[in-house]
C-alpha cells in the first residue's frame, strides 16, 4: 500500500452499480465484502483499489485515507 493508491482510494468514483458515484473509501463493506465472496472484483487497477478498501476498511484504517480526500 502506497501512497498514491490510498489518493486514488480516497478520489475514485464507483464507476457502475448501486453506489456509482462513490468515492471507494465510501463504499460500504457489506458490499465490497459481496465482491470478495463472489470472487467478481472487476479486473485492473478498480478491481485492486476495491480490494485494497475492503482491507482498509476490515482493519479500520480509514483514517489513513480522510486526509487524501479533496473537498469541494
């Protein structure tokens, strides 16, 4: 986990689904826990920042990633 990935967790928006729109650190874990159990995260790099956030937020380390969020 670098830096650059918990700025792209913190600004990325779901780009499909029931929370599109989201920034990903918003996503509620519930349903990043039904891409895991699925074992359907999308490919590429969505697919590593979703997991990346799932263990983010199974950890509760969100606060490394608030101070990345641009307002505005």
């Amino acid at each position: 986990m670098d830096e650059h990935q918990l700025v792209a967790i913190a600004n990325t928006a779901m780009p499909f689904g029931k929370y599109k729109g989201r920034m990903l650190i918003e996503l509620p874990e519930p349903y990043l826990l039904w891409f895991a159990r699925s074992g359907d995260f999308p490919s590429g790099q969505l697919g590593d920042l979703m997991q990346l956030t799932l263990l983010i937020k199974t950890e509760g380390l969100e606060g490394l990633v608030r101070p990345f969020q641009t307002r505005s």
